[in-house]
C-alpha cells in the first residue's frame, strides 16, 4: 500500500527517551525526568475547580472556531496587562495547543517549496512539520557568537531569498532571549526584505531577568503563537493560541474550521480561571529559578561547564563535546547507569546537536537536587 513521503521525518527523541524512561519505572527502577519541557506541579485550585465547574454546568459542545469570545477577550486583556499592548479580539485565535497554532500559521502563510529559517538548534516540531507540508527548511546555524539566536549575519550567509523565519525568545532549548535591540534590528531587515516573521513566545512569563520582548511590540506584521503548557502548567491540557496579523486572520480561522473545528470546551473554560493566578505562577518562576542555580553549580563538577545563556524557560543546552562525540549514546548511558533522563541535542539541531544535552529543570526541586547528584558521582566514577 502506498505511504505518504511527508510522514518520513525524523522522530521526537525527547519524547523516545520520555518512552524509555517509561519503560524503565515499569520494571521498577527510579527515573528522574530532565528530559521533557513540562512542568511538575498541577495548575492551581482554581483552574481544576473551574474544569470540573464546566463539567458539571457546561454543556461543552463545539465552540467558535476561534475560541470562546470571553476567553479570547481576556487574551487581549492579558497583553494590554503584561505588555501595555492593544490587541484587536479578532486577531486572536485561541488553538489546540501551540502546535497547532503552528500548523495554521504555516499552512495559511506558505506554500510547498516556500523557503522558512530557523535557527539550529531549536525546536525539531518546526522543522519536522514544515518538512512534512513540504515547506523548504532553511537552518541557520546558530551558537554562542549570536546567543543560539537567528541573525542578520546568519540570514545573510545562508544565500537563500527567505519567505519567512521563526523566532523563538526565550529558545527551546537554549534558553536565551534575544537582547531587545538584536530583535529591532532583525524586525526591520525582515519587513524590509518581506520575510514574514514567526514568533514563538511559548515561555514568556519564565524569565530570570528582564521580561521577555512580544514581536508585537515591534511589528503588528508577525504570528505571535504562545500557550497554556508552560507558564501556565496546562501541559496535557492542550490549549494555545495565536495573534494572526490582519492578512492571516481569516485565512487560519477558515483552516481552523474545516481541519480542526474548535478548541476543547471545557480546558478553554479552565484557561480562563488561569488569568486569576498570576501569583501562583509567578511563584513557580521563582522556584524554577532555584533549580536552575543547583544545576548551573552542580553539573561543572561533573565537567559539564559550557551552557547557552539561561535567560528564560527552564532548560539547560550544555555542550558536553568535552566528555563524549555523540549525545545520544551519553544520554542512553546516562539513563541506565543513574536513572536521570536527559534529551540528546539531535533533537535540536541535526548537524552540531551531538555535542550538546538539553537538561530540563521543570521538575520538583528535590529531583533535581538529586539528579545533579547522580551525574556528578557518575562522572567522577567514570574519569
């Protein structure tokens, strides 16, 4: 029988290791999960009370297409709160998670053989789902000299007229933010070269210094896409949404429609509980912010020195060239031999990825505390 060639794109392979991890707490051995984005505590009392609220008292059928109108007004009321942004409510389309914000931007902004970068390292769902629509991946490789982040230098270099690029800031899985004047200056070459931007802002509110900058703010041209996984904890909830500019708005509420029909009831319900505990979140930034300083002071005694900058999220991008030639095969031992799962940079970045780990630290404090433990005694048994 006939196959799709879209469907032969790589794997996941932080979610392969979520699935041995798996394996291996079924036999009955421990494993402390570094390896996934996802953040360990449940949402807040009210967020699960307003869920089982809809339950009871919604009748959770379809909504709108493009989300129910009061959630998607307290969306703009959020940016006009956080960022001192006005964002019409029309532009705002409330999504079954950021990937499928994704998959609505990329299939309403371009067209098979279209040219979109990105930088290298960053998140295998871009170029993977861009691959299977027949969307030209163009990698930028990016490292330390521009913070892991896309530059004009770097589009320059690549030699290829771009249709669009996506900026992610703060980076899975760097971790970086790009400076406020890198942003501008990337902005403006790309309006002025009509390269249509996309940016990801997923882990906005997780930052352990300055706020992080809404492409918005610069340009009401660009996709913002963000969602209710990270800062907010809804991780299996499934929910994001995304600010469409004026040419995109009816395009991926069409799409949306015909391909997805609505966003789940009762989470949107929940969602917008979500907004009324911004303490409680930010107190979770707070403890993220903990575990980062165990690991960014643990890990170099296990001869793990060389991090991408922190800025944002809650991972850790260490070069471990130092200390193997192929992540995978570090990760894979790492996993059996001390039981802390870790994500290979092969996910991230096809090319360079094998002399980096992506170390998540959205997990209880004492998890990390103790995984940091373990790789460190690991290592000094090993050398």
């Amino acid at each position: 029988m006939k196959r799709s060639r879209r469907s032969e794109i790589p794997p996941f392979y932080a979610m392969e290791v979520l699935q041995r991890a798996n394996e291996r707490a079924a036999a009955g051995d421990d494993v402390l999960h570094l390896e996934i984005g996802e953040p360990s505590r449940r949402p807040p009392k009210r967020v699960i009370e307003a869920a089982e609220e809809a339950l009871r008292n919604r009748p959770l059928g379809y909504t709108e297409s493009a989300g129910l109108p009061e959630l998607r007004a307290r969306i703009t009321q959020h940016y006009e709160d956080f960022y001192g942004l006005s964002v019409p409510f029309d532009r705002v389309l409330v999504t079954t998670g950021s990937s499928n914000a994704f998959l609505l931007t990329f299939l309403s902004a371009f067209d098979v053989g279209d040219r979109v970068a990105l930088a290298s390292p960053g998140y295998p769902g871009y170029r993977n789902g861009m691959a299977a629509l027949g969307i030209r991946v163009v990698d930028l490789p990016a490292g330390p000299n521009s913070r892991f982040h896309p530059s004009v230098e770097l589009i320059e270099a690549c030699g290829e007229k771009l249709d669009g690029l996506i900026i992610a800031s703060p980076s899975n899985p760097a971790g970086s933010m790009l400076l406020e004047d890198d942003f501008k200056t990337l902005v403006s070459y790309c309006i002025s070269n009509d390269i249509r931007i996309i940016s990801d802002e997923v882990y906005h509110g997780i930052t352990y210094g300055e706020r992080a900058v809404c492409a918005r703010a610069l340009t009401e041209e660009a996709v913002v896409v963000n969602s209710f996984s990270k800062y907010f904890a809804m991780t299996g909830w499934r929910l994001g949404w995304m600010i469409a500019p004026d040419d995109l708005t009816e395009p991926a509420e069409r799409l949306a429609q015909n391909m997805f029909i609505s966003p789940p009831g009762m989470t949107q319900y929940a969602a917008l509980a979500a907004f009324e505990c911004l303490d409680e979140y930010d107190a979770e930034v707070h403890r993220y912010a903990e575990n980062r300083a165990i690991l960014l002071e643990e890990l170099p005694k296990a001869g793990i020195e060389r991090f991408a900058p922190a800025d944002g999220a809650f991972y850790l991008y260490a070069d471990v060239s130092e200390l193997t030639d192929d992540s995978s095969v570090f990760c894979e031992a790492m996993l059996a031999e001390t039981g802390v799962a870790a994500a290979p940079g092969i996910d991230f970045d096809p090319k360079g990825g094998k002399s980096y780990v992506r170390f998540s630290f959205a997990g209880s404090t004492e998890d990390i505390g103790e995984a940091a433990r373990r790789i460190v005694a690991w290592r000094r048994k090993r050398s």
